[in-house]
C-alpha cells in the first residue's frame, strides 16, 4: 500500500492533520529550495518528535574517509558528502514560560501544511493546546528567495485564543550539527566566530578539510496586530549557538509575528573575509524591502520560470499535481546559473548517495533544462564536464590507463571519484558513454556546435581513449571483449560483455571519429590546438576504428534478440509476474547473492540502448526487445519507470505508459519505494518530464527537424507543454481530436507531425 495522505490539487502539496508517523517524509515532500541552497520542512519550533534536520549549501562538501570492509587499489579515499550546514530555521517558541513542542501538546486541531508550487513558498498553520492549557493558533510561511539567493524568509505567527499570554520567540542560529549520513562520525565543521549585534547575529564556520567558508546569518523583527515592537533582544550566545530572545504579552486573540530573514554567504561567492559584510548587505535589503514585496517578487520569479516549463493536464489532477511538483523539485534545485553546479540525486531534500553528480544528469535532466530554459544552462552542465576532464584522466590513471584515457566518475564534488562500492566504481563504466551522448545529444536539440571545438572533442578524444584501452581482444572470438563490467542494471556485477556497455563504447569511439573530422575540416585552429594538446595521432585513432568495428556483441538467435551479458540465458527465467510478491522488493528481501544470479533487472539495460539510439533500430526491433526485457525489470530505480513509460508510448501501449508514467510522477508522493523520508529522487524527476513530452508527445529531432507523435492517455481530457527549441518556442497540445501547435517567433518554421510536414506561422495555432 502506497501512502496516500497528500491531498490532490493542481497547484499545492497539501496535508491535513498531524500524524507523527508522517512528519519524517513530509520534511522531504515539503523541502524548499532556491538552487544556491534548500532545506528540509523541518519545525522551525522545538520538536522532540522523530525528525531529519537537514539545511544544505549548493556545491559545500566534506571528504568523508571512506569505509570498506576489505581495501581495493583503485578505491577513491573519500566519499564526498552533502553537508548538514549551520541550521538558521529554528525558532523556539514559549507561551507562558512553557515551550511550544508538538510532541508534547495535548490537542492539535486543524493542521495544515502547504508547498505553494505556482509561488515558491511553503506554508504551515495549527492550533494547540498546550500542557498549560492555553489554547493558541500558529500560522508559518517560509521561502527561500529566488531573486536574493542568499536570502530566506520565514514569517512566525501565534495568536493566544483563550487567554492572555506572554510570548516568547527565541530565533537562533546554530551550527553545532552533524549529519545523518556520516562513515565515522567526523566533526565536519569548524566555527571560528558567533557575532551579535543587536538585532543581527552571526556564525562563521568552515567544512573541515575542504575549507569552504561560510557565514549564517539572521536579523529579526517582531510586530503586534500589525505594529513592529521595539524590543531589545535577549541574548544567548554559546560557542555554537547564538540567541536573541523577544518577549511580548499579548491579549487573548491578539497576533504576534516575528518575521526571520536569515541564510548563507560563502565564500564560494566572496572574499572569506568579507563573508559578514555581505551578509550585512543582503539584511539590508530584504528589511528595506520588507516581507510582503520580498513574498511578492518571489511569486513573480516563479511564474516566469512556470511560463515556460508548466505542463497542463486536464481531466486527471493526480497526475497534473505529480508533473508539477517534478517540475518544481528540478527547478528548485538547478536554475543553471552557476557552472559549478550540477543536479545532485537528493538535491536540497536529504544525504543519501552523497555527491553531486551522477550519469543521470547527462542521461535524463539535460532534454529537460535544455527545452525548458535557454540553450546556456545545459551547455554549463556540459561545462561542468570539461572542467572536471583533468580530474576524469586521473581517475582513469588510478585504475592503470594512460595515454590521457578519461574515466569520469560515477559520483562526484569535484571531478574526482568518490564511490566506494568496487562494482559501482570501477565497473559501471557505461557512464563515460552517458557524457559523450549528452554533447551529441546538446548538438542535435539546439543546433550549437561550437561547444564541439571549444571545449567537447577533448572530452571525446578522453573518453575514446577509455574505450581504446578498456576493450580486450580475444582469441577465442576474434573479437574484441569488455569483461567485468556492470551495467545499468546494478542486479548483474562483474558481468561480461553487457551489450548496453558495448554498443555505446562502439558508438562513443566513431561519434569520436566524425567529431574530428568535422572539426578539422571547418575548425582548423581549434583542431591544431586540440591535437597539439593531446598528442593525437592517425596510428592511435586507427586502432579506435578496429576496436569500434570489431566489437563483440551477445545475442540470442532463438529468441532473436541481443543479450543483455553473456550469461543472461543462464539463469532461470522467471518474470516478475511469478514472483511471488511477498518477495518485493527484492533489493530489502532477498540477499545480494540471491538477486545477482537472478534475471531481474532493475532498470532499463538493453532497453536504455534502444532509448539513447532508437533511430538504430526498427520499431519491430525495439518491440521484440521490449517484451522479452520489461517482464523480467522490477523498476526498483526511480530512473526505470520513465524509460518504459516512454517506449511503450512509442508502441502505442498507452495503458502501459500511463501506468509508468504514474509511478515515475507520483514516485516521491506516493512513496512507491517507501524510502521518501530519506529525500527526494530529483534526477529522476527529469524523467518524468521526458516520459509526457518524449513518450506522450513523441518529441524526437529528426533529420534535423522536430518532429512529434502525439499519444494521449484514454484518462486524459488534453495535456499541453512548451518548449525552447533553438530560440524559438512551441507550444503543443494535444486533445482526444488531435493536436495543435503555436509558435513563438519571428519566422515560420516546419516540424513533422506523424510523419507528415506541417509549416508553423509566427504566433499562430496550427492544426495536425
């Protein structure tokens, strides 16, 4: 049984009365976040309850010593995690001297939390009778400012309803955290300062070893029925901890308000001793602006980024809150303003996995960002690589190749490998092929091929090189062999000849080999520099071209299929439809050893080939494909379902790709994998965008041309999205009649829609 205590509506996460049981995954359900850092929807008042405390600054890391039960050469020292960071949400509320804690409260009536995703602010309201007696109403809006990213805001509200009472509000910043996901317990931050000056406070503290330097901040402003208070703080300061303290009597159902601005200055952005300073200046702008204008802006900011990446659905409000909150959850978490960022799998909602960066940025958000802003944020994620190329030819020099071979890691801060599962580290190899697929990938959707020669053939010629030096030839075949690999499917390690992993090295290798040619026939200077750089020779890229031609590649001819390892028709078949469910999932019933030499799979393998390239194959192909693999795929990734959904679109199996479509939207609020309390499955999130434009609308460049397929779900009245292609914007939407199509642009341009050539006019609807 999924949860199911989130209430459906187009625009909001909504949950109604208080469970403890739920306070854990609504803290991730609930997170907000504003790309330069997010938090979970922790209480900002006292709470003995089971809770995740979690506040995290984009890009600030510590190198967690790794912990192995048996060392390896070529295991990276450090897991990078995400760090806990200085909490400044909290505020501790007393009425009559007795502290505000919903664990303790004898009654709470009426309440409510709300993730206003339309206007970026989440809200939450109670009433509560406490162990004194006094009976009160609390309303807290909180955000993190889209437009001053350094900035949140939280506004406190209490109003006493059946007496007079004595209000204490005690805001604080504290920096004496640690973090749920930690291999030894290190201290992972050092504070060097705790600074009060009247109605401001601030902690400057450094991440251990890293020595990222940040400064947390806080001013305060306290209002009755409306009228600020001019009321001296309280102070309490402790090494880690600082303190203002605002008392207030307030008669029976008047309000009282504190209002918190408050976040981060780092010296990623600033000198490290100007750190307080700019703090400073961020306060002074958000009192000048006050909270009301600062909500106000925020709103604004949102609805620009709604204009152009919402999807509308009509008729089936489950999957229109689903669609939202993905949307909403990437843009939270990656605006693309910043290149040394990237999209992290928890993003702002939690610890697990550690890291930044997975293959899933390359494989699934980049169609996203790249047709829901302009053609700058994805090249910055594609930038993110070229800066890291260096550190990727040192992974690839720890592992004993040479000659500049580029192994980029499977996670990573900062270029460097920090994944210490030896059959994730050093055999999930096919993650170099996601990262050469995503330049061809950028080309292709927006027409921008100067990314190539500035700065993609050499992380192409890297990645060759990899490819080059991993492949083994073997006698026995007279080919060439990729042994001890794992797959996507993370169920089958140390497999050989996974057919995924093959097919892309083949295809990496000549994308390669074009890519230098192109670039040496219209860029030459580039060329020159590039070949002088690497020391790239005809002899080496001779021997690219009998690796890539002479590949070794698994299939069945009883079932005429490819296999998905050498060894996959040596297990014991038996589909997911067998198995009995009281084995689900498997990956928390059965031992590893169980599962390994089992046929399930845990996300798409033959089948993520077949998506990456499915120009290669005839649909015949992919449908053969697709039934002998999806029987035997448990989806226990979030990044399955979306790959599926899409496919069986493709096949016109809507009933299946609805059902897929629905899980992978409605992962995270329905809870699927019952795992949500830990944070959210951001990356696979892209997915769920990918499965409705992609698989529904059948979005594809072909032959340089858009073109489109649209399906719809028999659930569905109509569905509509917009995309950025090359600089010019289209909306689509599609009813149970047909489809229509409008541009945005100064010139009139053509797409195919099933099949058929359609011309498009400067802002005008065009029929299908």
């Amino acid at each position: 049984m999924n949860q199911d205590y989130i209430k459906p509506d187009n625009w909001s996460i909504i949950e109604e009365g208080f469970d403890p049981e739920q306070v854990k995954s609504s803290e991730s359900l609930f997170s907000i976040g504003n790309g330069a850092m997010g938090q979970r929807a922790n209480f900002e008042e006292r709470y003995t309850g089971p809770t995740f405390q979690g506040s995290y600054i984009a890009g600030v890391y510590y190198p967690d010593k790794t912990r192995v039960g048996w060392w390896k050469n070529g295991y990276p020292e450090y897991f990078a995690k995400v760090l806990n960071a200085p909490s400044w949400i909290g505020i501790d509320v007393e009425i009559n001297g007795e502290t505000l804690d919903l664990n303790t409260c004898k009654a709470i009536k009426d309440f409510r939390r709300e993730l206003n995703m339309k206007e970026g602010w989440y809200q939450r309201s109670f009433r509560a009778t406490m162990p004194n007696e006094i009976e009160l109403e609390v309303k807290v809006l909180r955000f993190l400012s889209l437009v001053q990213d350094e900035l949140g805001a939280i506004r406190y509200s209490v109003i006493p309803l059946n007496q007079d009472a004595e209000i204490s509000f005690t805001p604080y910043l504290d920096s004496g955290i640690k973090n749920e996901d930690s291999n030894w317990d290190d201290q992972f931050w050092n504070t060097t300062e705790v600074v009060s000056e009247g109605k401001q406070a601030f902690i400057e503290a450094h991440t251990m070893k890293t020595h990222f330097e940040t400064c947390t901040f806080m001013e305060n402003l306290l209002f009755k029925s409306g009228e600020e208070q001019q009321v001296e703080p309280e102070l309490t300061q402790e090494p880690l901890k600082v303190a203002h303290t605002y008392s207030v009597k307030a008669k029976k159902g008047e309000e009282v308000q504190l209002i918190k601005y408050a976040g981060y200055t780092v010296s990623r952005n600033h000198k490290a001793d100007a750190l307080i300073q700019a703090a400073k200046e961020t306060l002074s702008i958000a009192r000048d602006k006050g909270f009301d204008q600062l909500l106000a802006e925020q709103a604004n900011a949102w609805s620009k980024i709604w204009e152009m990446s919402d999807i509308t659905i009509k008729g089936d409000q489950k999957a229109q809150q689903g669609i939202r909150f993905n949307i909403f959850q990437l843009n939270q978490t990656y605006l693309g303003t910043d290149s040394r960022l990237n999209i992290g799998p928890k993003g702002f909602t939690g610890e697990k996995y550690g890291g930044s960066t997975y293959w899933d940025t390359e494989a699934y958000c980049i169609p996203f960002y790249m047709a829901t802003k302009d053609y700058h944020v994805a090249r910055n994620l594609l930038k993110y690589r070229y800066n890291h190329l260096e550190k990727a030819i040192e992974n690839a020099e720890k592992l004993g190749f040479d000659n500049g071979a580029a192994l980029y890691p499977m996670v990573t801060m900062n270029g460097e490998e920090c994944h210490n599962e030896w059959e994730i580290t050093f055999e999930e190899i096919h993650r170099n092929g996601a990262i050469a697929f995503a330049i061809y990938n950028y080309y292709r959707y927006t027409g921008d091929y100067s990314y190539i020669p500035e700065m993609g053939l050499e992380v192409l010629i890297g990645i060759a090189r990899f490819w080059y030096q991993r492949a083994t030839f073997s006698k026995l075949r007279n080919q060439y062999v990729i042994l001890g690999v794992t797959g996507p499917n993370e169920y089958e390690n140390n497999v050989s000849n996974n057919w995924y992993t093959n097919y892309i090295a083949r295809w990496c290798i000549q994308y390669t080999l074009e890519q230098l040619q192109k670039v040496k026939e219209g860029y030459s200077d580039d060329y020159d520099r590039i070949i002088g750089h690497t020391k790239l020779t005809p002899v080496e890229t001779e021997g690219w071209s009998t690796v890539a031609e002479n590949l070794y590649f698994p299939r069945s001819e009883e079932y005429n299929i490819y296999l998905q390892q050498d060894g996959f028709l040596d297990k014991e078949l038996v589909t997911v439809e067998d198995l009995d469910r009281s084995n689900r999932p498997i990956n928390q019933k059965w031992s590893w050893d169980r599962i390994l030499r089992s046929p399930y799979i845990k996300q798409a393998d033959v089948l993520q080939g077949f998506y990456f390239f499915e120009d290669h194959f005839t649909e015949e192909e992919l449908e053969r494909h697709f039934d002998f693999y999806e029987p035997f795929t448990v989806h226990e990734s979030s990044l399955s379902p979306c790959v599926h959904s899409i496919q069986a679109a493709k096949l016109d199996r809507m009933d299946q790709a609805y059902q897929f479509y629905l899980r992978t939207s409605r992962l995270d609020l329905d809870d699927y994998n019952k795992e949500v309390e830990e944070g959210l499955h951001i990356t696979s999130m892209a997915g769920t965008w990918m499965s409705l434009v992609e698989g529904f609308g059948g979005m594809r460049i072909s032959d340089d041309k858009l073109s489109f397929t649209p399906r719809i779900p028999s659930e569905w009245e109509s569905y509509s999205f917009k995309i950025n292609f090359r600089d010019r914007i289209i909306t689509v939407n599609v009813n149970k009649s047909g489809s229509s199509f409008e541009l945005e642009g100064a010139e009139e341009m053509s797409i195919r829609v099933n099949g058929e050539r359609l011309v498009l006019s400067s802002n005008a609807v065009t029929y299908a």
